[in-house]
C-alpha cells in the first residue's frame, strides 16, 4: 500500500516525502550533534575548511546546510531520471530512498564533507552520460575530471572516484588518449590552483601535502554500531542486492543508454564499497555518495517488480526501521 502511493508523481507524493523527510531530520535540528572534535574539523580539506568557517562554530548552521544539500541532491536524482529516462518511469521515488538514507546515522545529520562531495560527484556522473552519441565532446570529460577532483578539496576519498570517468569513457565510446588525457587533467587542475594559491599566498605547501595524505590515509575513528545499525544495513544490504540481481535478469532488454547508465551506476556503488573496506580513512559518511547509486537501484526495483507483497513488505519495513532509528537516538 506503501509503495504504491509513494511511487505515483503527482503532488501529493511531493507533500507527503516533505513530511518524511521533516521526521528524519526534526531530530537533528533539536538536537544538533556536536562535531568540532570530528576528524573533518580538526584536519578539513580546504573548501570544507572554507564551508565550515562559513557556517560558524554553532551546530545548527552545518544541520541547517547539509539538510540543504540533501534536498538538492534528491532533486538531482529525480531530475537526472526525468531527462535520461533510464528507469523509464516518472517517479520521486529515488529522493524519497536517499532521504531515508541519510537517516541512517542520526550523528552525521549535520555538516560534512562528503554531501558537497556527493553533489559535484552527481553532476559529474550527468557531465559523462551527456557525452553519449556526441562526437567531439572531450570537455565533458574533463569537465567530469575536474567536479569530482574539486569534491576531493572537501572531501579528500572522493579522488579515488575520478576512475569512474575513465570507466565512463569506456562506456559510452571507444578509448581514445585525447579523452583520457582531458579527464586526467580535469583530475589535475583543482589541485594545482591549489597549490598555486598557496604558493602566491606564501602558505605552507608542505602542510597541504601533509593534510591532503592524512585524510587520504590516516585510520579515522571507527563507528560504533547499534544493534538497530547492524540490522538496518543488513537488511538494507539485502534489498540491494536483490535489486542488483534483478536489473542484471532485465539489463539486456533495456535500451543502450539505459544499460550504460546502470553500469555507471554500478560501477559507482562498487568504488564506493570497495574504498570503505580498504581505505582506513573511511568510515560511515561512505553512506552518502553510496545512496546515490542505490536510490536507483532500488526505485527500479521497486517500481517494475510484478510481485507486489515481497517490495511492500521491503519498503515499510526500510521505511519503519529508519523511523525507529530516528527514535531510538531521540530517546
């Protein structure tokens, strides 16, 4: 019942994730989690250095701001399907999924690196796709390139994702060296007006050195798992790799650029697992770039599966297992 409500797009839909999503996040602005001793704020990359100095010493600003950018990524994700119409249906149900996703960990409900990351990331992922059947459009590459470097300046993990336009080319056109030297020099560019920045400033370049290392590879605090936690991931894990098998039964009968957009996607998902179990500087906040490619993942699941009882009971529970982990941290 759940889910066929939520997958409709009239406006009713809209009102109804906007309450949603006020009792996801209501917890955060009452109760702002307090992040100043938080890895990211005692080292931040330098644009999250920027954006934090911006929002001041006060919590509620940083909830404030990144209650913002999930809003404008969960248009993004709607916006993106309504102009590629890879899931071939007109629904809102991927930034209902990445609203509940950002729920699953009350404490990063506030200022972080890896939102303003995540957005540059999607808009990156838009930048390669509009490159499909365009000959001579190079720049979308590099253009590729340089949002996901510049991501890496809030958020440093973020770089390991620039193979994601070299797969991106692979994708949707044959390999040529041109390509993958504009988008290695997109790669490039954001760090050296970094460095030439800091160098006509006559700041300490060695100290940029050392704090881009640190938080590419010095081991962040781990995250201590609630048993509601490890629940909601497991189950959540679970849907998701029910939703991957069943794209992979249906990929061949999609059209060539909605099965490259889902390889993009999946080929996403899986840096962005694979760079938490390996790099010791992630943890949790993983979650955010994560989300992107599952809210698809999960809304093309949910919206062509025949069997209605089995994506029901997988969406009301997801929806009331991340409600009760809003009220478990509440109380």
């Amino acid at each position: 019942m759940l889910l066929r409500i939520f997958k409709g797009n009239n406006p009713g839909v809209i009102v109804l994730i906007t309450v949603i999503f006020i009792a996801v996040w209501m917890n955060a602005f009452i109760h702002p989690s307090d992040v100043s001793a938080s890895q990211f704020y005692t080292d931040p990359m330098p644009l999250f250095g920027l954006l934090t100095s911006l929002a001041g010493k006060s919590s509620l600003p940083g909830v404030i701001i990144s209650s913002a950018l999930v809003i404008l990524i969960s248009f993004l994700l709607v916006n993106f399907n309504t102009t590629s119409f890879f899931i071939n249906e007109r629904t809102y149900l991927p930034a209902l999924l990445y609203i509940l996703a950002s729920g699953f960990f009350p404490e990063y409900q506030s200022l972080n690196p890896a939102l303003p990351a995540s957005i540059l990331l999607m808009v990156a992922m838009i930048r390669i796709i509009d490159g499909y059947r365009k000959p001579g459009v190079g720049s979308n590459f590099f253009d590729a390139g340089l949002l996901i470097s510049t991501g890496s300046l809030f958020y440093a993990n973020l770089i390991w994702f620039g193979c994601l336009v070299i797969i991106g080319i692979a994708l949707i056109r044959t390999v040529s060296i041109p390509e993958v030297f504009l988008a290695l020099l997109g790669l490039i560019t954001p760090y050296l007006i970094t460095f030439g920045i800091y160098y006509v400033a006559g700041w300490d370049i060695i100290a940029l050195q050392r704090l881009i290392t640190g938080n590419l590879f010095q081991r962040t605090e781990g995250y201590l798992f609630s048993r509601l936690s490890i629940v909601s991931i497991i189950f959540t894990s679970l849907i998701v790799i029910v939703s991957l098998v069943y794209l992979f039964a249906l990929l061949n009968t999609k059209k060539i650029k909605s099965r490259k957009i889902f390889s993009l996607l999946i080929w996403c998902l899986l840096i962005s697992v694979g760079i938490y179990f390996i790099m010791p500087s992630v943890s949790v906040e993983m979650v955010w770039i994560s989300a992107i490619p599952a809210s698809y993942l999960l809304t093309h699941y949910f919206v062509f599966i025949k069997k209605k009882l089995v994506p029901e009971i997988f969406f009301s529970l997801l929806l009331l297992i991340i409600l009760a982990i809003q009220v478990s941290y509440f109380i």
